[in-house]
C-alpha cells in the first residue's frame, strides 16, 4: 500500500513497484504491460483531475492472489479524496467514432477510461467516506520456466 502525491513525478516509482510485483508473480509480458498501461491512465486522472489543481494523494492498494484454477488475479484499488467522480459512468462510443468528432472539434483526452475499460476483466466504482474508490481487476496465467 502507498499514500503518495497526486502527481505524476510520483508515477514512476508506482509503476517499477507494480512492474516488480508482476514479474516476481511470474505474470506474462503482454499482460503485466496491459495492467501498467491502465494503472497510468487512472493514476494520471486523479493527478490531472481529482483535485482540482491542489494538492492531494492517491491510497493504492495492490493483491495479487492464486485462483483455484491455475490463474492468478491481480487487483490495484485507487482511493482519492477528491471530487466525486464515476468514470464507469463515462458514455460507451463506437470505436473511432468520437476520436475522429473530437480530433476534428480539437479536443483531446478523454479516451483513457476507455483504455482501462478495455484491458479490465472486471472494474468496480464506489464513492464512500469522501473517498472515490476505483478498483481494476486482471487475470493471469503465470508464465512456465522454458
């Protein structure tokens, strides 16, 4: 568990500390790059958007537990103590649809949910005691020695 800055100078540690746990779990290359690329779009929203340009930190919580079948599941819970916000509740697009209105309207961002959505195998949202509580879930099949 870290408490630390809601900033992305902080990313970089967070990321070799889950890149570590990851390969020491035996997790596949492909996968453990799945689970960093969505770590990074949830931490770089509460950094970006949370606080609303003050200070404030991020609570993550990572497990990584044996399934009975085989799998192993890995699991990296965000807390932050900004304002609410559900980003299960950002609207579902056609592919390719929304990036080339907005390429053209020239907004940017707002695809990185949509990132995390993808790489999930299960993603939960609760806003409880002032905190919003975001959960990312992904399953794993240890990689064999060769």
């Amino acid at each position: 568990m870290w408490n630390i800055p809601a900033d992305l100078g902080s990313w970089e540690h967070v990321s070799a500390h889950i890149e570590t746990e990851l390969q020491s779990n035996r997790c596949p290359a492909e996968t453990s790059l799945s689970i960093i690329v969505a770590a990074e779009e949830i931490f770089a929203n509460i950094s970006a958007y949370a606080y609303q340009g003050s200070d404030g930190t991020v609570e993550i919580i990572t497990k990584n537990e044996p399934l009975n079948d085989g799998r192993n599941e890995y699991s990296l819970t965000f807390f932050d103590w900004g304002t609410e916000f559900n980003p299960l509740n950002t609207p579902e697009f056609e592919k390719g649809t929304l990036a080339r209105q907005k390429y053209k309207s020239g907004v940017r961002g707002g695809f990185g949910i949509h990132i995390v959505k993808d790489k999930a195998d299960l993603l939960s949202y609760k806003y409880e005691d002032g905190q919003n509580v975001l959960c990312f879930v992904k399953s794993y099949t240890p990689a064999t020695c060769q």
